[in-house]
C-alpha cells in the first residue's frame, strides 16, 4: 500500500502538525473575530487581553506573539473591519455609473453593513474614539477617503464654485456622529430606513432639491441597486 | 483623567463657550446674521483655547458613554441655535430631520479636527467657510455665500 504524501502523515508526538506561520494567522484571525465581540460589547476601555484571550481561546504568550498589547490589537481590528468596509462598498459601486447613482450606492451599501454587522460598526464609529490617538488617525483616514469620494459631486455642480472648501469634510464629520449616534444608543437596526435623510445631506448641496428628489426616489423605489 | 476631573474640565470649558456664544448671538439681528457673529465668536474662542476644544470634542468622545453624551449636549445647544433657519425656507422646501444634527457635529468635528492637528492657526480664516456651510441649507448656497462673507461690522 502507498504511503500518503509527507505533508498529511501524522507528526511527531508533541510537534505541530501545521507549520508555524499557518497556526499564527489562524490564532491571529481567531483573536481578531473575538476581539470585535469584546471590544464592541465591554467598550474599548473595559475591556482587557485577558477577556480577548479568553473568548478567542488562545493562551496569553500567543497573544502577545502575535500583538503588542490591546491597543495594537484593536488597531487589527479597526483595520481589517475597514479593509472590508471598503471592499463591500466598492463592490456596491456600479461599473461606468455617475457620481450621484455611486454615492447612492456606496452610501446605502455603507447602512446596510452597517445593520448587517453592529458590532463591527460600534468599533469602527464609536469604540475608536476611546483607543488613543493612532486609533483616531485611522479613523480620520478612513474619513478622508469618503471625502474623497465625495468630493466628486463637485463636477455635478451647477454651484460648484460657490461651495465651501470644507463642505466635504464637515458633511463626512456630520453623517459619521449621525450614525455613531444611532449605534450607540443600539439603533443600528432599521438604520437603512435613514438612506433618504442621508442623501439629502449628502448629495443635495451638489446637485440641488430637485435632482436629490429625484436621486432618492429611484433609490427608495429599487434599494440595493 | 478621571470621570470626576473630566466633568469638571468639560462643564467649565462649556460654560465658557456657551457664553461666548450668547453675548455673540444676542437678539437685534436677523437669524442669518446671528448664525454668522455665533460662528466668528465661536472659531476665535477655539483659536484662542484649543485645550477647550479638545476637552469639548476629542477628550468627550474617549471618555466613552458618559462623555459622548456630554459632547450630545453641546451638539444639541448648537442644533437649537440652527433650528430657526427653517423660517427661512421656501413655503414648499423641507429638509431632513437630521440635518441640523449634522450640521452641527460637522462644524465641531472640522474644527476639532483642526485642533487635533495642532492647525488652531488656520481657525480664524474658516469662519466664513463654517458660516457658509451652516446657512446653505436654509438660504441656498449662493444667499449663503454672500452672508457668510459680508465684513464683521460687531
């Protein structure tokens, strides 16, 4: 009988059956999935390594392997929550489509996640105040890239000219403590119900009464697309 | 800091702004007008005390529940001061119900971005931005441009 290729035979006893690396990542995903529960339900502030590592069940020498300590920990997590946060958005955005049909999309995308995922969202919006300055710094850039994006609202101006240059960042700084709002007082179910208010803040000092009525009609009427 | 200290800290730095705010807002100006002597008084006073500005904004958010609902407070002081730009819209426009809540903590967080960055240098010349930016909603961006720049006649 053939024996089975090296890499499925049994190890030897006391030895790791997966090489180094791969038992890392796996511990370090596993924290990263139990941190959000802990940093979302304790607040950033209350909670400690030793709650992360017991909920992610990995002994305390391995947490620090892998993290300095809690507020790097959280920095993962904010992270990695926005890396997703970013890919879901973008993959909302629909190929070839204007600016005002992709802020709708992104915008709606963004409450959706947001209901989808509470705990995620009270990390991202509101435990992240509460994390130190690095924490802050990524959440302001996270800021900055939705001012970015809209920004492009700006080419669909009849007023262009007469709009502030800090429109952008003032309305992105609004809509997060809106939503920062919601979820902190546990309303970020049925947050998706906000998408009208949300353009007409957004969208309409670009593009006016009429176009944002118009915009959030179709929205209402086919959500999601 | 501890929650004691804190509250004290953010009750006095409060105190202080709110009263900036009342003596620059009194009554005998129409509400555009008013908003504009409320802003211009409001960025010198954060100009001038940046530390109170990140007591009132930054250092609220990180104490958790309790200071967020204080930086609500002073969210919801501005929000009341916006409210009355609603007379000035036109009989069939309405905006969101939100809006002034937005407004309110987007003019905050801008600033306290400012602060946080250690660009309290900057403040003085975004008055008639922040201006502009609260009264558009209400008189529409052009109206509100032209107010938000009329010379500082107080």
């Amino acid at each position: 009988m053939a024996s089975p290729p090296k890499h499925l035979m049994p190890s030897a006893i006391g030895r790791d059956p997966f090489p180094h690396e791969v038992v890392v990542e796996h511990q370090r995903e596993r924290v990263i999935e139990a941190a959000i529960e802990v940093f979302a339900k304790r607040g950033y502030r209350g909670a400690t390594v030793g709650n992360l590592v017991s909920t992610a069940k990995v002994g305390i020498n391995s947490f620090y392997s892998i993290f300095q300590g809690k507020e790097d920990c959280f920095l993962a997590v904010h992270d990695q929550i926005a890396a997703e946060a970013r890919e879901w958005m973008v993959a909302a955005m629909p190929a070839g489509a204007e600016w005002p049909q992709q802020a709708t999309a992104v915008l709606g995308a963004l409450l959706e996640l947001i209901e989808q995922k509470p705990l995620a969202a009270r990390i991202a919006l509101v435990e992240v105040h509460t994390a130190g300055p690095a924490a802050r710094s990524q959440h302001e850039r996270c800021l900055d890239e939705v001012t970015v994006l809209l920004r492009g609202g700006r080419e669909h101006s009849a007023v262009s000219d007469e709009l502030p240059e800090t429109l952008e960042y003032a309305t992105v700084g609004g809509l997060a403590w809106l939503l920062q709002q919601r979820i902190a007082s546990g309303e970020a179910a049925g947050i998706t119900k906000l998408l009208p208010e949300v353009l007409e803040i957004v969208v309409e000092p670009y593009l006016g009464e009429a176009a944002t009525a118009e915009l959030i009609g179709r929205a209402v009427k086919s959500p999601g697309s | 800091m501890g929650e004691n200290a804190f509250a004290g800290a953010f009750e006095s730095a409060y105190a202080r702004f709110h009263v900036v705010l009342l003596e620059a807002c009194e009554e005998g100006r129409d509400w555009p007008r008013r908003i504009v002597a409320g802003v211009r008084a409001g960025i010198a006073f954060a100009a001038a005390d940046p530390e109170a500005v990140r007591t009132l904004t930054t250092d609220a958010m990180a104490q958790g529940a309790e200071g967020i609902d204080r930086y609500e407070r002073l969210v919801a002081y501005l929000r009341g001061q916006l409210a009355p730009g609603r007379a000035h819209l036109p009989p069939d426009e309405q905006l969101p119900g939100v809006i002034e809540h937005a407004l309110a903590s987007g003019v905050l967080m801008l600033v306290a971005q400012r602060v946080d960055q250690g660009r309290t240098a900057e403040l003085p010349a975004l008055a008639p931005e922040v201006a502009q930016f609260l009264l558009t909603p209400y008189l529409g961006a052009v109206e509100a441009r032209r107010v938000a720049n009329e010379p500082d006649r107080s």
